[in-house]
C-alpha cells in the first residue's frame, strides 16, 4: 500500500521530478490517511490488543458497507503490530493476525487458513491433526488477536456449518485466551445470532458515510496535499458538497473521484483540482458499480 512519504523533502522532490507516469501510479495507489473515524476504531482495536489475557477475552465487530475503509483499517493495524523476532531469545511473536473470512468456510479451511497466513506449511492432515498444529502455533507465536476481514462471508455456508465455525472461534478463543476483530457489512449481525454465548463477548462499531462536516473538509485537504500535483489544490464549500453529492459519502469513492482529477489535472498540464473540476468529474467507465 503506498502511503504519504513521511519526509516532505522526499515527497517534494519526487513530485518535482518525477515522470508523468510515475505521478499518474502514485495518484492511483492506495495510501493511508488518518482520520477521526479511523482513529476510534484502531484506539479500540488497541485497547482490545492490550486487554490482560483471561478466561472471557473481549472482542470487537466492525460494521459498515463496502467501500467505507473497513479493509483499509485492517491493514493499517496489522503493519503497526508485525511479527517481532526476539532479541534474547531468537524467537518470532505474532502479536496480530489478520486474515479474510474464506465464503462458504468450514472447520477444516478455517484452520488451513490460519496455517497458511502465520506461515506453517505442511502435508494435509487429518482435521484432529490440523487443529491441533493451529493451537500449537498460535500459542508458540503469542498471538493474542486474530483479526476477520469480510466476516460476512460466514453466511454463504449453511446454518449448521456458521454454528460450527463459530464455536471453533470460542473455542480458540477460551483455549488461547485471544481476542477477535471482525470487520463485515451489517449482514454480520445475523453471522453472529448463531451462538448468543460468542455474540455477548463483541462490542460493536460502524463505520458511517461522510457527512458535511468540518473532519470531511479536513480529510479532503489533507488527501489534496498527499496527490503528486505541482500547485496546491483547495476547494470551496460547494465544491465539497459536490463531492459529497457524488460519492454518496463512500470513502473509496472519494479516494477514485480524488485519484481521477488528480491524473486529469496532470495529463492536462494544470497540476491543480479546481471545484470546476470537480463539478464536471463522472466516474471513469472501469470505476463504476452495477449498485446505484
């Protein structure tokens, strides 16, 4: 994921000198900016993180629709807690795993995955064996939080399989004394109506779309100094309500619309976005949804 250069010389001259091209792949890239409504949910996410280990680990559901900066999150929190290899004793810890909900998962794939993500390969075994490995790696790894992206994904599975799955997650998490992230739609909700007993351990949080509010028009200068322009982009009070008019408040959204008019301005040789330009922007053909 490309994030804004932390050293401003560094990013100042690469936009000085930089290719078209290059400029035009970074406008493009995906980059983190913090903002009010991601920093609640990662101050949770490290409360959650720092919780002392003990028979009823708390966890944490995150709601919101696609496209609202859920994976984007997950991916922040996991690079700021990444494996760390010991100094007095040589071995590696894995504070946070993250992994995506396979759709239509099993036990058995529930477990492979995990496997897979923390880095253990091996023959297929037999699913005592698996399960087995799984706890011991984990407990060798001190993981102490397992973050789900889509974990919506569990409703494509039967009900009598989103039962299974969801006592194996209490299970890991009484044996292993670690907490869950869950991050889905609001579809999620009914994913964890199946064990009442798992559902009372989560404290829920959602992600919202943007309002026209004074954190929307510091998220948009901020995003308008990260773009690789030449002059200084601003926009008035019309032109963010535009943006809100167009994207519908969705952050991914508003990241393309910013990464469409940020190629536009330097394709066009203006190096700046205008609210002219952003009240003439229409979704590229390739950044349009069959959703409304």
């Amino acid at each position: 994921m490309i994030s804004i250069a932390p050293d401003d010389a560094l990013r100042a001259r690469f936009i000085a000198t930089a290719s078209e091209e290059a400029r035009i792949c970074d406008a493009r890239g995906d980059r983190w900016i913090t903002y009010p409504k991601a920093a609640v949910v990662l101050g949770q996410m490290e409360r959650i993180l720092a919780h002392p280990r003990n028979w009823r680990m708390p966890s944490l559901l995150i709601l919101g629709e696609a496209g609202i900066g859920k994976t984007q999150i997950d991916r922040k929190f996991a690079r700021l807690h990444p494996p760390e290899i010991g100094r007095e004793r040589g071995r590696t810890t894995m504070p946070v795993v993250s992994i995506q909900m396979p759709p239509g998962v099993t036990q058995r794939i529930l477990y492979l995955t995990l496997l897979e993500t923390i880095g253990v390969h091996g023959p297929a075994r037999a699913m005592f064996e698996t399960k087995t490995q799984v706890l011991r790696a984990l407990r060798d790894l001190e993981v102490r939080v397992i973050v789900f992206d889509e974990v919506h994904n569990l409703l494509a599975g039967g009900f009598r399989e989103q039962r299974k799955i969801l006592a194996e997650l209490r299970y890991l998490s009484n044996e292993l004394m670690l907490s869950f992230v869950c991050f889905g739609t609001h579809d999620a909700r009914e994913a964890f109506a199946g064990d009442p007993q798992l559902a009372r351990r989560f404290g829920l949080s959602e992600l919202g779309a943007w309002d026209l509010d004074m954190d929307f028009a510091a998220l948009i200068a901020t995003v308008l100094k990260s773009l690789p322009l030449r002059v200084p982009s601003t926009l008035g009070a019309e032109a963010l309500k535009a943006v809100i008019r167009l994207t519908r408040g969705n952050t991914a959204r508003i990241f393309e619309m910013m990464g469409d008019l940020a190629v536009e301005a330097i394709r066009s040789g203006e190096e700046q976005i205008t609210d002219q330009h952003v009240e003439r922007w229409r979704p590229s053909l390739f950044e349009r949804t069959i959703v409304a």
